[in-house]
C-alpha cells in the first residue's frame, strides 16, 4: 500500500479529506441549533463565544487530514491509521452527544476519549513522522481546552 501512496498522493489527500469532512458533517447537522443552545447554557467565564468555534474547526480540520494524509503517504495504511479513523469517531459523536441529545455527561465521557486517543496518535505518529504529529499539536490543545469547558458545563448545568 505504501507503493499507492506514492503513484497516488492527490488520491489519498481526496480521501483523508473526505474522511475529516464526514466528522465535520456529523457535526454540523447534529447541532442546527448549537449556538442558540450554546448561548443558553451557564458556563464559565472564559468560555469563547459561540462563533469562535466553526473558524477554530475548520482549521485544525485542514491540519487533522494533512496529518493523516502525510503519515499514509510515507507509511502507508498501517496500524497508526486505525487510530486517527478511532479519534475522528469520537470527535463525529460528541457533538450529536452534546446539542442533539443534551447528554453532556456523556460527551464529557467521549471528549476524554478523544483527548487520550489524541495523545496516542502523536506519540505513535511523532515516532514515525514528526510534520505529521506536529500537525495534531494544536487539535489537542484546543480539545483539552474543550474537555476543560464541558466539564465546566456539567458541573453548572
């Protein structure tokens, strides 16, 4: 497979970010009403305002699927990307999780899920192909800040 990810490189990007906007997606249509709702909840007082959020996304969506995509073209599919399809998982649920079914103990549950399989991912990615784990640096900042103001949600909601 390494060898097609070197006749096919535009192929892949294709794919990776089909794969990052299908999170996207899900997340999108789960939360029709996010802001509205987002702007409803008690939350602490350094929580960013509600159209902060789709610009932040939208850029570490472009760095999450070149990161994937520069680690497939060196490696190949390998063991690494069944992680980086496990976290965009649970990155596409929390959002359905959080606005449409209200269940913010639950996202609580998920996010932590995430920010750890983002962890593993740079460290498994950083011993391979550090661009490509570098590019995942400021996705888990921004969802241990996210997993800091869910948390901040459930206990005052």
């Amino acid at each position: 497979m390494a060898h097609l990810a070197m006749r096919r490189p535009l192929a892949g990007l294709a794919v990776f970010a089909a794969a990052v906007a299908a999170t996207a997606v899900i997340g999108s249509l789960s939360a029709a009403s996010s802001a509205a709702e987002y702007e409803q909840l008690r939350t602490p007082s350094w929580a960013p305002p509600s159209w902060l959020f789709g610009p932040v996304w939208t850029a570490l969506y472009v760095m999450i699927a070149l990161s994937g995509w520069l680690f497939w073209k060196r490696h190949g599919a390998s063991r690494e990307l069944v992680l980086f399809a496990v976290q965009l998982v649970l990155n596409a649920a929390w959002t359905p999780l959080f606005f449409a079914a209200g269940r913010y103990g639950l996202a609580l549950v998920d996010i932590i899920a995430l920010l750890v399989s983002i962890i593993a991912l740079i460290v498994l990615f950083g011993r391979k192909h550090r661009p490509a784990a570098l590019l995942l640096v400021p996705y888990l900042a921004w969802v241990g800040f996210a997993t800091a103001l869910n948390a901040s949600i459930v206990s005052l909601n």
